[in-house]
C-alpha cells in the first residue's frame, strides 16, 4: 500500500523531530495525523488494506493446509542446486574470494593497495585485542569484570605496553 505524500511528510517531520526517540515520533505521526484534514480517508484507506491483508493471509494459509494435505509440500527440492555444474564452477574460481566484502575478480588495480592497508589494519587491531585479552586474563578471575579487577592507570599502562596509547585504541 502507498500511503499520500502528505503522509510521508508527516512522518518525514517527526522522525527529524524526534531522531533518537521512536516511541515519540510514532506519537507526534499518530497526533498529527488524527487532526489532518484528510484523516477520515486514510483510515478508509487503512481499513480496506487491512481486509484486503486479511483475505490474504486466509487464503494462503488454506492453500497451506491443502498443498499439505495431497503431499505438495515436505517432499525434495525440485532442483538440486547443489549439483549443478555452473554453481560449481563459480564457487571453485578463485576470483570469487571475498576480501573486505568485496570479489576479488571484480576489484580494480587501483583498490587493491588501499584494500591491502585496511587489511592490515583490521589485522593489527585484532592482534593487538588479542594481546590485551591474554594480558588480562592474567589479572581478572573467571568471575569479576575487568572493570573491577583492574584499576584504569593499570589498563592505560597495559596499553602502552602492547605498543598503543588508549587514545589510539579507542
């Protein structure tokens, strides 16, 4: 269903209105709305797509019920996708590799030393977490957050010791 542009508006306003606050804009929408001029179709509107809805799901879920009843559904595939020469053909390229969620048959040459520093980046990031996760399995007992175990200037010195300032790491 389509709703009015007038609508879209409505809604367009509260969201900016109320950006951090879903459960305010739905309010403000359903206020402004209630006192437009046209309310009394869209709520025509609404009512006959809700039937409409309703007819749907009722029909489809006889339909269910009687594709279950001859058989028609539970049985196999009707194609066995798995076995098909040309979806295993792709999945064995090697251009399909996926690095940085990208193909790596469909980078150009121009990405791919910007794409090989993110990498290393990333790569350092989680080596140095983990670093920090061994150290400090050290100090904090199975039971205590690390919060609570270990004082801040102690983690800031931690940090320097693996080579990064808590500035860096954040």
């Amino acid at each position: 269903m389509e709703f009015p542009e007038y609508v879209h508006k409505i809604v367009a306003k509260a969201c900016a209105e109320n950006s951090a606050d879903i459960p305010a804009a739905c309010l403000q929408v359903e206020r402004d709305l209630r006192n437009d001029d046209n309310f009394d179709s869209l709520v025509d509107m609404l009512i006959s797509q809700a039937v409409q809805d309703l007819v749907y799901s009722r029909r489809h879920s006889e339909n269910v019920a009687i594709k279950k009843e001859t058989g028609a559904y539970g049985g196999g595939t009707k194609t066995n996708v798995a076995g098909s020469p040309t979806i295993n053909r792709i999945c064995k390229s090697v251009y399909y590799y996926n690095i940085g969620s990208r193909t790596l048959g469909l980078l150009f040459g121009k990405e791919l030393l910007g794409l090989a520093g993110t990498e290393e980046s990333i790569a350092s990031g989680h080596q140095f977490n983990a670093n920090l996760l061994r150290e400090l399995s050290k100090m904090v007992k199975d039971d205590q957050r690390v919060q609570d175990a270990v004082k801040e200037k102690k983690l800031r010195d931690l940090f320097c010791k693996l080579g990064r300032k808590f500035d860096e790491a954040a």
